[in-house]
C-alpha cells in the first residue's frame, strides 16, 4: 500500500508540474511571435547586428573614424545606439513583452475575456515600472493575478446591477481595481521579481563561470520527455535568458532545452539501427523533428527504450558545452526548436558555435544511442505504439506529430468519424454537432461525422472521439482506428487538429464525395408533443451538482418521458464521466443500459444564476437528455450553435421566461 501511495504522489506531482508547465507556456507561446519579431529587430539593428557587420567588412569605417564613433543613421537610431539612445530594441523588452504575456494570462484566468486581460496588463504595467530588469516573471504573476482577482470581484455583483449601469460599473471597477494592481505591482512585485531575477542570474553566473552548465541537461532531457519542459523552459529559461540576451546580445539558455540536435542523433541511430515500425517511422520523425521544431515526435522512441535517455543527456550536454567553449548563444527564443528557428535567432558571432553545438549534440547522442541499440540483446523492437500512448497520457492530449507515429494503422483519406459516448446520446451528440460543422466548413463534405456510443463502435471507421476517460474503452473496439482524446465537447482545441488531419490525409485532387443525405428523424413523441416543453424549463435553480442532475431528471419524469429509474443512471453516468460540454453547459444523461427506462425523446432545461461546481467547471446551464431515437439531434445541433455564439448565451443568461428560452433555442425545440 505504502508503495502505491508513493507512486500515486509522484503521479500526481507529476500532472501538477505539467500544468504548471502547460499554464506557463500558454501565456508565453501565443506572443511567441513578439519575441521573434523582437529578436531580428536585434539581430539586424543593434551596433554588433547583422547590417553593421556587413556594412563594416564592405564598406569600412568612414576616414578618420573608429569603431563607435561612426553612425549608420537609421539603423543605428532604430537600434538605440545612436547619440539620441532610444530605438525598438529596449522599449520591446521592457514593455511591449512582458505587457503581452500579463494581457495573455489575465485573459486566460478570466476565462478568456479581454476583460480578464486588459486587468491583467495594467497590472503587469506597474511590475514592469517597479524594476530595472524585463518583468517577465512579474507578467507571469502579476497577469494571471488581474484576470483572476477581476473574475472573483466581478462575480460579488453579478446580476444585482441597475440596467442601465452594467458598463458604467464594468469600466470604473476594472480601472479602480487595476489601479490598485499596478500600485502593487510597482511596490511589491516588482522589487521582489527582481531580487528573485538577480539570484537566479546569479546561480545560472555560477553555473558559466565553473563549467557546470552542461550538468542541466541531467535533468533537462528526462524533463523533456516527461513533459516537464514547459516548467522548466517557460519559467526560468526564456525569462533569464531573455534578460541576458537583452544585456549580452546573446543567451545560451535558450539553447539548453531547445537544442534539436539530440533528438536529431537518437532518430539518426533508429534509422540505421532500429527495428521494425520504430525504424520505417524515425526518417519522417527526423524531419518533424530537426526541420518542424516538433521535439515531442523523438519522446516515444525514449519511452520505449528508457535507457536511450543516456544518449539524450549525453547530446544535451555536449551541446551546452559547446556553446559554453565558443560563447554562443541565441537572441531570442526558438520556437519551435527547429534548425530554421536556432539559425534565424543566432548573432553575426555566434552562427559558427551554435552551428557546431547541434550538429557536436546530434553526433554524441547518435553514437551512444547506436551503441545501446546495438547492444540491445531484445528480440522485439519495442512497443512503438504503446510508448505513445504512455506518452499521451503523460501528456494529457494527442497530437498530429503523435498520430504520425501510432496513429491509425489504415491508411489513406479520413472518410468517417465518430464521436463515441457511454450512452451515444447527449454528450457524442453534441461533439459531433460542433465537430461536423467545423469538418464540413472547412470543405470536407465528404466526411461523415456521426456519434454513437462505445459499445456499438466497429472497427470500420477511421477516427473516433472520446472523452479521454474513455479513449482507452474505445481503442478495444477500434484498433485500427486513429483515436482524439477530449475534454471539452463544446470548443475542444483538439477539432482544429482533426481538421487539420483530414486535410493531410486527403487525397490531392480527389473529388469530393457528395456529403450523405441525413436520416430522417423519427419522432418517436406522441403527436404535437414537443420534445423541450416550457415545464420543462426552469430559470432560477440553485443547489449542488448532484442537486442539478436530479433536478433535470425530475423535470424529465414529470414531462413522462423517463420512468423514475432513469434519474439514478444519470447520476450513475455523472460518477462514470463527466458530462460537462464547455462553455458553461452540462449535458447529463443516463447511462446506455437505462434507455429502456425511456418512453420518448425528451430534454430539460435548467439554469443557475449563481453557478454550479461541475467537477472544478463554473456550470450555469443544465440540459438533461432522455433520447429514444435520433430525434433529439435536431435540438441538439441547436444547443451546440447557442453556446457557440456569446449572444445567444447572453439572451439565455438574460431570459426571464421559458418562452424566451425556447425562442433563443427556436424551432428545433418544437416536435418534428
């Protein structure tokens, strides 16, 4: 017991450093670009930059002038070096960078509002005012911190304001309370960001100064592949060495994690002297990989062969040293960690030592992955497809580059895919709803997009969804298919993906199928019946989330559409998996051996003004699903396009009549 506990504990650290990582590289990574356009501003414009190196070997100095003393005009007035300082390159780094991240994680906490956001940056402004060093730390605090505290402050007088008076109170509420954050961000996190700089600066000093920088990738390679990167890359690396880069010209650390030669050498050994599926596949991980700047397409080759981690901390820190020895470094981040990426974001003076740690990394990994696959006395080449699976379930998500890898073993064009739930009524539904508009908008009308639930699965189609609780339900039924994991069914990231797949994995210049004609819907109520009624729709509920699923289920029983049984597999589905949708909705229903507790295709509408704890989701709408036929897709697909759209959802939040629900919800509500 004792050792299942401690093996549970570090499970459990695990995922929490992983979403740390996760949250951290969610504010940095969309202003990803910011830092690019930042670094070749530098790159080109500073008085050691591209253009003044160039100028110099052609042209000369001027006559009479040395180093220093001369002014390229432009050049030197956009990089501040010029007699009247100023420029781009400061005001970015001091402002503009660590401004976005506050703005990106104030918006985040506030689940994704500008409000959330401009709080955030406001209060990110008085950190960045508070120090003498880039507050990308105090944006990583201070922003989260606005978008979050906006939220909570907010929600003391949600719906208890005058009509009329809504933005008055919005605007001054923000202003005031942003006001306060910057006062003190400038006092206390400002200050106390910077002291925390200038110790870390001063490990990562010691660390240069003795030669023992190589000895982080001990913990930085098995990071990686454990999917602890993001903490470590995010929170300290791109900060200190943003801060550095911005002082030296240059930064090693944004080499430590993001170095492709490793991966580049361990899959160059799987080539030559790998086997079966992990060698036919590691030629196109190599390019992903290297030319992509996607590292994770090397992490199930590792997890496969857990020693091969040796060969990665060998050309990690090989490539570190190297850098060390040649005093190279990056000017900006590389993302992703493609060689276009490292080549593009090195200095004039440092292309030749950079150049020379991948390809030094690349070649001390590939000999001693070569020689521990050489070696290797097992017989079998590894579980290639269930190291990936280990590694999405580390991860928590699926993605193309791991679909490349242990996808679908049917090959060609995506032709069908189903969204698979216990039941194969609410939940799938819905997903599939939202999944088919997306798939069909995007030109693919060819693709069938249905839902059914897992035990009526068959192992003919060619993608399934699932929520990731039952992915692993789902893969027994269909091996061969490609398998998405979700977690939320309303505006899942995870759609783009599938999109993006079936564009890859069409046939160029295929005609497109006609899209099927959909079934007829079977009305399986009683004449004129409608299938949500007005007493069935109730406006003002309070109470827990069991207290919602039977509240739905009454409504439904009492509309005589369920027998009273089925309240119980509907509570007995909620503890199987959540029926949580996004976007604020819950869908519960019951489980699929409780459909013959249903006498007719029913739903129930419930909303709670104050909210409801949906396993950790703020739920305010609850629909409770009683399907006996296809006839509630109808209404279904109608749901989905609601709380898609924020205006819909606002006159849901502001109706104060079921009449006004059902007319938002429209003419799907009524019989067929």
């Amino acid at each position: 017991m004792s050792t299942t506990h401690a093996t549970t504990t570090r499970s459990g650290l695990r995922v929490h450093v992983q979403r740390f990582g996760t949250f951290l590289s969610n504010m940095v990574l969309p202003n990803i670009g910011a830092f690019i356009a930042w670094g070749l501003i530098t790159a080109l414009f500073i008085q050691a930059g591209w253009i003044t190196l160039i100028g110099d070997k052609w042209f000369g100095y001027p006559p009479g002038l040395e180093e220093g003393q001369y002014d390229y005009g432009f050049v030197s007035a956009l990089g501040g070096w010029d007699a009247d300082g100023g420029g781009i390159v400061g005001p970015m780094i001091t402002y503009l960078l660590p401004i976005l991240i506050g703005y990106t994680g104030g918006r985040m906490m506030y689940n994704d509002s500008i409000r959330g956001g401009v709080v955030g940056a406001i209060a990110t402004m008085g950190a960045v005012a508070g120090a003498e060093v880039p507050m990308f730390l105090g944006a990583m605090v201070m922003g989260p911190l606005g978008g979050w505290s906006m939220k909570k402050i907010d929600a003391l007088w949600d719906g208890k304001i005058r009509p009329g008076f809504e933005m008055l109170v919005n605007n001054f509420a923000a202003g005031i309370w942003g006001m306060i954050l910057a006062i003190g961000g400038f006092l206390v996190a400002g200050p106390f960001v910077e002291a925390f700089s200038n110790v870390a600066e001063d490990v990562v000093d010691f660390l240069v100064d003795n030669s023992l920088m190589p000895l982080t990738s001990i913990f930085v390679e098995p990071a990686k592949v454990l999917f602890l990167n993001n903490a470590i890359n995010h929170g300290v690396f791109t900060p200190l060495g943003t801060t550095e880069a911005a002082e030296e010209g240059k930064s090693l650390l944004f080499l430590v994690e993001a170095n492709p030669g490793p991966g580049l050498g361990l899959l160059l050994a799987f080539m030559i002297f790998g086997k079966g599926v992990a060698k036919a596949s590691a030629p196109g991980a190599a390019l992903i990989h290297f030319v992509g700047g996607i590292h994770e397409i090397y992490f199930p080759y590792v997890l496969m062969k857990p020693k091969l981690i040796l060969a990665m901390i060998a050309g990690g820190m090989t490539g570190v040293a190297t850098n060390l020895i040649f005093d190279s470094g990056l000017r900006a981040p590389a993302a992703p960690g493609s060689i276009i990426a490292v080549w593009l974001q090195s200095p004039a003076g440092s292309i030749v030592g950079v150049t020379l740690s991948v390809v030094l990394a690349a070649a001390v990994s590939f000999l001693v992955a070569a020689f521990l696959l050489k070696t290797d006395r097992a017989a079998d080449e590894g579980d290639l497809a269930g190291a990936t699976a280990s590694m999405e379930s580390m991860k928590g998500k699926r993605s193309i580059a791991s679909t490349a890898l242990a996808g679908s073993t049917r090959g060609g064009p995506i032709r069908s895919i189903v969204f698979a739930c216990d039941a194969g009524m609410g939940s799938s539904a819905m997903g599939a709803s939202v999944l088919r508009k997306k798939v069909h908008g995007a030109g693919f009308t060819d693709v069938t997009v249905v839902n059914k639930a897992i035990s009526n699965l068959r192992d003919d189609v060619d993608l399934v969804v699932t929520h990731q609780d039952l992915t692993d339900r789902a893969r027994r039924s269909t091996p061969s298919a490609v398998h998405v994991s979700v977690e939320n069914f309303m505006n899942s990231p995870r759609y783009d993906e599938i999109v993006a797949l079936v564009r890859e994995r069409s046939e160029p210049g295929a005609d497109a199928a006609p899209a099927p004609a959909p079934a007829p819907a079977s009305d399986d109520s009683p004449a004129g019946q409608p299938i949500l009624a007005a007493s069935s729709v109730v406006l003002d509920a309070t109470g827990t989330r069991d207290d919602a699923i039977t509240t739905a289920g009454e409504l439904l029983v009492a509309a005589g559409a369920v027998d009273a049984s089925y309240v119980a597999s509907m509570h007995a589905r909620e503890k199987s998996v959540s029926t949580y949708m996004g976007n604020r909705l819950a869908l519960p229903h019951g489980t699929n051996e409780a459909k013959p507790s249903i006498r007719r295709t029913a739903l129930s509408f419930v909303r709670y003004p104050a909210g409801v704890d949906w396993n950790g989701k703020d739920v305010t709408f609850v629909v409770g699903v009683a399907a006996a036929g296809d006839d509630h897709l109808r209404v279904l697909a109608r749901i989905a396009e609601v709380f898609a759209d924020e205006q819909q959802v606002a006159r849901l939040e502001a109706a104060t009549s079921a009449e006004e629900v059902l007319g938002v919800l429209g003419a799907a509500a009524q019989p067929a």
